[in-house]
C-alpha cells in the first residue's frame, strides 16, 4: 500500500505544478492587461507587474523574459478575444460592405460592453494593424472580399485598412475618454462614413449601417 500511494504522488506532482505554473502565468497576463487598461505600459517595473499579480518577483522570468514579451502576450490575448467576439456576431453575413459595417458597429459598442477590453486595445494603437491577429486582418478580409465582389472599389486595401483602422481606433479613444459623450449612433454614423470611404454609395451605406445585427452564435 504505502508503494502505491507513493506511485500516486509522483503520477500527480507534474499535473499540480502544470496547474501552478498555468495560474502563475494567467496572474501575470490578468495583471498586464490589467496595467494596459489602466495607463499603458508605461515605465512599470517588474516588481510592480509581479506584485500586481500577487506572484514572487522570481516567478515572473519563468514566463517572460522582459516586459515586452508579457505586454505582447497580454495584447495578443485580447485581440484574440476582441475577434472572437467579432466572429461570433458577423460570422453569418455573407455580404463584405455588410460585415464590414457590422463590425464597425459592435467595436464601437464594445466601448461600453467590454470597457477594459477596448481600453487594452486602445493603448496598442496602430502597431496592431500589421499584427496577424484582432482587429486589422478582419478589416482587410473584408475589404478584400469587397473588391473581389464588386462592393468596394478601392486601388489600395492596405491603405483603406490603415484609413479604416485609424477612423475606429480614434472613435474608440474618443468613447473612453468621455463616455457621456457618446451618441447612439456613433457606430452607425462611424460604419457609413467608412462604407463611404470604400466606394458604397450612401443612401446604400447607410442603410447597411442600420440593419440589425445578427444574434451571436451559440448564445
């Protein structure tokens, strides 16, 4: 028996340091991300990140090697979840000019349905359009399957991804930082003046500007 309990004890000692060592690591992101929607990355020390955390300033080079990295990890994190939210709702529209403006709509709506996720995004700014992930390759996806379908006339989609990116980012910016001046319309208004931009003509972009959005699947 007492060599059966011990065969036991050494099967589930990785299982538990696998289970600390994924806790230590999602404190660490929860904290940067956390510190980015706060104020930025700033000049912060890792011995703040680490206290932040509630986690030993040692245990923090077990997972990053610089705050750099951690703050990647923690934008990467959140734009993953920002487009995951995005596909949920839009993944059905087959039409890109229609996509494209309910997109628009639900980032701008998530200023105030997912402030801290939208704060995180906020401070990495532009350097997110030539990231694979989030925001800027959903943009150009849908600008490009305009163009191939005829919806969009545009000569350039990386720069209509940069104007497109710019305009969003901006907005959001302006939502957090004076919430009651918001507008109801603000998504509606922000997504036909990009259809605009893109070539729709616009009674067309605004009438796609105020369609329903879809329910998110699987909710």
């Amino acid at each position: 028996m007492p060599e059966q309990r011990t065969g036991r004890s050494t099967a589930q000692a990785p299982n538990r340091f696998e289970r600390r060592r994924a806790a230590t690591r999602r404190a660490l992101v929860d904290a940067a991300r956390r510190i980015l929607a706060e104020r930025g990355a700033g000049d912060i020390s890792i011995q703040r990140i680490a206290e932040r955390a509630d986690v030993g300033f040692g245990s923090f080079y077990n997972h990053f090697s610089s705050k750099a990295e951690l703050f990647n990890a923690a934008v990467a994190e959140a734009l993953d979840d920002y487009g995951g939210e995005l596909d949920a709702v839009v993944g059905s529209l087959s039409d890109p000019a229609e996509r494209f403006a309910a997109s628009v709509r639900l980032t701008i709506a998530m200023v105030e349905s997912h402030p801290e996720l939208m704060r995180v995004l906020r401070h990495s700014g532009l350097g997110q359009v030539p990231r694979g992930d989030g925001l800027a390759p959903r943009v150009l996806r849908d600008i490009e399957r305009g163009v191939d379908a005829g919806r969009f006339a545009v000569d350039d989609p990386a720069v209509a991804l940069a104007a497109a990116c710019g305009a969003l980012l901006g907005l959001v910016d302006l939502r957090l930082r004076d919430p009651a001046g918001a507008g109801p319309g603000d998504g509606e208004r922000m997504a036909a003046l990009l259809l605009r931009m893109l070539g729709v003509p616009p009674d067309e972009a605004a009438e796609l500007s105020r369609r329903p959005l879809p329910a998110p699947a699987g909710r």
